[in-house]
C-alpha cells in the first residue's frame, strides 16, 4: 500500500472518530443514482482486487468509505465498512480497534439499507 493511501485511511479514522456509529447509521439515504452507482461499480472491484491484487484492495476501500460519507447510505454501504474495516485490519494490531468498530457498523448497517 502506498504512503497516499495510507495517509488517506489514517485520514478516515479521524473523521470517522469524530463521528458516533449513531451520526453513521443514522444518514440520509442517497438519492444521486450516479453515486448509487458508482458504489455498485467499486464494491464490484473491491470483490474482483480482493482475489486479483489485493495490495490495491486499501484504496478502492477508502474510496467507498468516502462516497458513503459524503453522499449517505447506499444498498451496498455495508460493504464499504467491511472492506476498510478489512484494510485496517491488514495494516497492524493498532488499528484493530477501528476495525471492530466497522464490523458493528457493518452489522447495524445491514439491518438499515434495503
């Protein structure tokens, strides 16, 4: 992994530190059919890097993080919390922590999205 990428999951465990798992699941729902499909396309690539180079697995994870942020709640949002929380869980017994926070969010998630 890249220090860019790197320094862009360090990054998101800022922002998501900042926000309870109640802020996250209680989002809006996106409405944006682009992003909506956007998501769709990166968890289709996240599933395809994580058996042909994982290595790049960390930046598509990032970037689904982000889109979710940003833009709400998607059908497939619970996948952008189990591919970071998949990334920091490879990156060291120091980010094991966020990363079990992203498996409850994963969890509470799956009941919220359609």
């Amino acid at each position: 992994m890249n220090d860019n990428v790197v320094i862009g999951l360090q990054s998101m465990i800022a922002t998501l530190h900042n926000m309870t798992d109640e802020f996250i699941l209680t989002m809006t729902m996106a409405t944006d059919k682009r992003v909506i499909f956007l998501v769709k396309v990166y968890a289709e690539l996240a599933n395809m890097l994580h058996f042909i180079n994982p290595s790049l697995l960390g930046s598509v994870s990032l970037r689904l993080a982000d889109l979710t942020l940003r833009n709400g709640l998607t059908p497939l949002c619970p996948l952008a919390f189990v591919y970071l929380g998949a990334t920091l869980l490879n990156m060291g017994t120091e980010y094991i922590v966020h990363a079990c926070r992203l498996g409850g969010c994963w969890m509470a998630s799956c009941l919220l999205c359609p």
